[in-house]
C-alpha cells in the first residue's frame, strides 16, 4: 500500500480510520514513537502468520524437487501442439 491508497482508505474505509487516528494518538501522548509503532504492527503480522496452521508463503525450492521429478519430465517429449487447453 502506497501512502495514496493508504490516504484513501483512511478517508473510504471506518475501521482504517479508526485504527490509524489509535495510532496518532499513542505518537501524541508520547506513548510510542513512530518507530515503536512500526516495530508492533511487523511484530503483530509475525505472530500472525507463525499461528496460522500453513505457511503464507511461497518457496519454489520446496516444489522444484518435485517439478524436476514429475512434471517436467513427463512433457518434455511432447511437442507443443499435443497440449490442449481446457
């Protein structure tokens, strides 16, 4: 998100609006520093995907072994004009 979508969703959306004027308002009562902030909502989305039950994200190296077993090698002398598409 780029500081125009984030400046449009906090005029669009009521729950960003509510959560960004939280955080203004912990920065202006000397609560927590931007860069405190900053560290919370990484640390936030951290403890949010370590819970989830499945990884988030993609590794190709995980799957490569696979390819270069299966896939692959099982096309690799069809020509081209045998593939159909759905």
């Amino acid at each position: 998100m780029d500081i125009n979508q984030a400046e449009e969703a906090y005029h669009s959306n009521p729950e960003f609006r509510v959560l960004v004027d939280t955080m203004i308002n912990a920065i202006e009562t000397l609560k927590y520093s931007p860069v405190e902030m900053r560290s919370a909502a990484t640390f936030a989305s951290i403890v949010f995907e370590r819970s989830r039950p499945y990884p988030s994200t993609f590794y190709p190296a995980q799957y490569l072994g696979k390819w270069e077993r299966g896939t692959k090698k099982q096309y690799q002398d069809r020509h081209p004009d045998d593939w159909k598409t759905p």
